[in-house]
C-alpha cells in the first residue's frame, strides 16, 4: 500500500476576511488527523499578532490539539515553501479565491507557484467555514499513472478519517483513444465498442487498486467508478462540479523539462477555476 499518512499540517496564515476559517478548517482536519498544526506567517512577530492566532485556536486548544506558530519575513512563496520543509509538513494547506476579481492574480502569483514547488501535498481552500461543513462526497482522478495508486489510497484514507459517505474514481479517457470518425450507423457502432472495451480496461486497472486498499478505510464508504471521455483535468473538473464533490483529490503536477513549462499539465486546468476543494497528493 502506496500511503504517507498525515502527522504535521502546515497552514498560511494572514490577516484576512477569512483568517479564522482557515485556521478553523486547519484544526478541525489537524484534529482528525492526529496530526501537529503548524501556522505559517509571513512577517515580524508581534504580541498581538500571536494572541489574536491563539484566539482563533481556543476552541481547538482546548481539545489538546498540538500546534506551533512561525514568523518569518520574505517573500510569500519562499517562506512558505521553506517552512514546509523545515518543519516537515507532510500537508500545506492554501486559502484561495474562486470566480473573483482577485483569483487569477492569487493562483497565477502564490497559490499556483506553492502548488507546482511543494515537497508535500497541498490542499486549496475555496469556501473555509468556522462551523464545519462535512465532507460526504470525495471525487478522485484514477488516470493511468504510476502516482495513481499513491493518490486513490490517500483519498480513501481521507475519506475514512473525515467519515465521508461517499468516493469516485473518476477514469479520464482521451479522445485520441476512440480514434474513429462517427458519420454513419458502421462507425457509430465501431466507435461504441472502442468506448466500452476502453471502459472495461478502465474499471479493471482501477479495481485492482481498490482491493489493495485496506478494509478499515472502505467500511461503510459508497465506492463508484465513472469513465470520462475528454480532455485530462478539465473533464475531471467539470465533473466534481456538476455532482458538487465536497473534495477533489489529483495527482501533483510533474515539471521535468522544458516543453512541460510550455504545455499546461493537467492539474493547471483545476488550477485556473477550481470547482471545489482540491487535495493535490505528493
């Protein structure tokens, strides 16, 4: 079994509308994880900045949740993605705008930049709420690749640690695969058969990494299957969108040469208009 559980979760914190959602979502999943709480601020420490952190924390303090705080100056990227590594955070999680004037600055500017240069896994916040708004429907890509099974196993132990009713693996077949211009009954027919044994071949691959998940983490979990023709990221995007997936879980974007930095990856599609919360497993 492919998994790096959740022990030390890092957050970027400032001085927003939506600080105490953040810090809010941030303890509650430290909580449910078992796992330490690292706030990340990018500035001088100051008396009132740490209490008004340790405010918001109160709730969670009292429940014994382990924490620290961190100070740092510099540019926002780099003391996040420094943090991140110095005090081992194995999840960073983001606030990010959605459908705003502001979105396309943040993710172009910070958001984005985190995403594709983070060591560990990186959940987006797009709707952060104080009162916790339960995750039932978690929405996972099962693209063929050799980070899939890595990435499907931690969904379900997500899953299973937030109690969630529900899980998709959602199979994003291309276009180019089918290969065969529909114009007539003959073709039309043909182009049906591709599909189906496309999809059988899908379900099969997936299955198998489904039996090797554990037990415990699919116990009382509604576990679906759903085929997609279309383009990679997007049709998986559109789809957590239209069912109103809680959580979409995505494999991380690899950058590895110089015509990746050309083409946009998969996941920059999610990136550009995130449809719900994304988990992006490294």
């Amino acid at each position: 079994m492919n998994l790096k559980p959740f022990t030390t979760i890092g957050i970027g914190v400032t001085f927003s509308p939506n600080l105490k959602a953040n810090i809010s979502e941030a303890a509650r999943l430290s909580l449910f994880f078992q796992a330490k709480l690292v706030l990340i601020h990018v500035g001088d420490k100051t008396t009132d900045k740490e209490n008004a952190f340790k405010t918001f924390l109160k709730p969670y303090i009292d429940q014994n949740i382990d924490y620290e705080i961190v100070f740092k100056t510099g540019d926002p990227v780099d003391v996040i993605l420094s943090a991140t590594q110095e005090k081992d955070i194995d999840l960073l999680i983001l606030g990010a705008l959605q459908r705003e004037t502001f979105f396309k600055y943040y993710v172009g500017s910070i958001a984005r930049k985190i995403t594709r240069q983070a060591k560990c896994s990186v959940l987006l916040l797009i709707n952060p709420s104080v009162d916790r708004i339960a995750c039932q429907h978690i929405v996972v890509n099962g693209l063929e690749d050799p980070k899939t099974k890595q990435t499907v196993t931690t969904a379900f132990y997500v899953a299973h640690k937030l109690s969630s009713d529900k899980i998709t693996i959602v199979e994003e077949i291309s276009q180019q695969e089918v290969a065969v211009n529909v114009d007539d009954d003959k073709s039309l027919r043909k182009s049906t058969i591709v599909k189906e044994r496309l999809k059988l071949r899908e379900d099969t691959r997936v299955k198998k990494i489904i039996d090797d998940i554990p037990s415990e983490y699919k116990s009382s979990l509604a576990i679906n299957t759903q085929p997609i023709f279309g383009k990679r990221g997007y049709s998986i995007g559109h789809y957590a969108q239209v069912v109103r997936a809680d959580l979409l879980v995505m494999n991380a974007p690899v950058k590895t040469s110089f015509w990746d930095r050309l083409f946009p990856h998969d996941i920059e599609h999610i990136l550009t208009e995130l449809p719900t919360d994304v988990l992006i497993i490294r």
